[in-house]
C-alpha cells in the first residue's frame, strides 16, 4: 500500500513531517514562500498576439479576406471594394481583439475591502492582507464613528485570501464590521477611491 492510500493510519508525526511543518504550524516566511511558489503555478493568461490572431481565425472572416483577394484580382478588377472589405476586416477584428482582451483583464481584477471600528484594528487587518496575498493596498478611508475602511486589489484568489486573512487578524483586537469581496470592479472604482499616501 502507498502511503496515499493509508494516510489515516499514520501518526501525526509522520503527517507533520511529510507536509514539513510542525504542531503549531508554519512560520510568517516559509508561509509566504510556499504561498509565493504556488502563485506561480496560476494559469497563464493568453498572449496579445495569439488572442489577435485568433480573430481572424473564424469561418467569416476568412470569407471576407477571401473576398477582399478576390476583389483585387484582374478578373475583378474592384480595389475600391476590395480595401473597403479589407477595412471592415481589420476594424472587425481589432475591436473584438479589444473587447476580448479588456473582458480577460477586468475577470482577472478583483478588490477587496475590510470595515473595522477603530484605527489600530484597521491597521492590524490591513498588516495581515498584505502579508497573505499579493495584493495592493488601493487606499483608506475613515467614514465617521470610528469607522475606518481599507481597499486592497489583485488578482481573484490573491484578494480572497488576503480579505480572509485581515478579517481575521482585525477580529482579534477588535471589531470587523463589514468584509467585502467586490468582483470585476467599474475601472473608475480605484480612481474615486482615497488614496494611499506615499511615505
């Protein structure tokens, strides 16, 4: 028997060892080590140059090149057809290239936001999702009551990570109010936001 297939008869000691930790877990560094060499392991997003090519790969394109070709032949003889056919074949692609390419980047970006009462909670929650995730801080805001609410962004899991991590750190020293996870923000969501000031 493999040791996958018994894993419940082995001693703690022994699952410990094999997942190299210890009974009170791993260390802030190797933590970020091993969660920096699974990042890695993300998938890839598709290049610019085959997602370019890949729109003028469909059955109607080729039809419309074919024709624009056609069109400048001396049997035809029609060059003004043939650059306007090329025109709308090019325009066509490039704008669903665009389209394609901004609906990858906006599924790609995630922002996430902890709500805490009182500043040193906040700060706390905000030193823990930096820490988890790779994430940026987008910026801070104090909303009145002691309130204080923090923006962070980044890719899906990086940001769902992180989120979960300062909710927890925040909860230990005081009180979370609110933990959002906010996907495919409005572009203009980072700009109308306060901004983290540069130290």
């Amino acid at each position: 028997m493999s040791g996958t297939e018994s894993f419940w008869a082995e001693t703690a000691e022994q699952v410990f060892a094999k997942l190299q930790t210890t009974e009170s877990g791993l260390s802030r560094q190797e933590a970020a080590e091993r969660l920096a060499r699974s990042s890695r392991l993300k998938p890839r997003r598709q290049s610019a140059i085959s997602l370019l090519i890949e729109q003028f790969k469909s059955p109607i394109m080729i039809l419309l090149f074919c024709s624009a070709v056609l069109s400048f032949t001396p049997m035809i003889d029609d060059a003004t057809n043939g650059m306007i056919i090329l025109f709308i074949l090019i325009a066509s692609g490039l704008l669903s290239f665009w389209q394609e390419w901004s609906a990858a980047d906006a599924v790609s970006k995630l922002m996430g936001m902890i709500e805490t009462k009182g500043f040193v909670c906040l700060i706390e929650g905000v030193d823990a999702m930096l820490k988890a995730a790779n994430v940026q801080m987008v910026g801070w805001e104090k909303v009145g009551s002691g309130l204080v609410t923090a923006f962070v962004s980044g890719d899906v899991a990086a940001v769902k990570a992180a989120v979960d991590a300062g909710a927890s750190a925040a909860g230990k020293i005081g009180e979370v109010v609110s933990v959002q996870v906010i996907p495919r923000p409005h572009e203009e969501l980072g700009s109308v936001l306060p901004k983290v000031k540069a130290s």
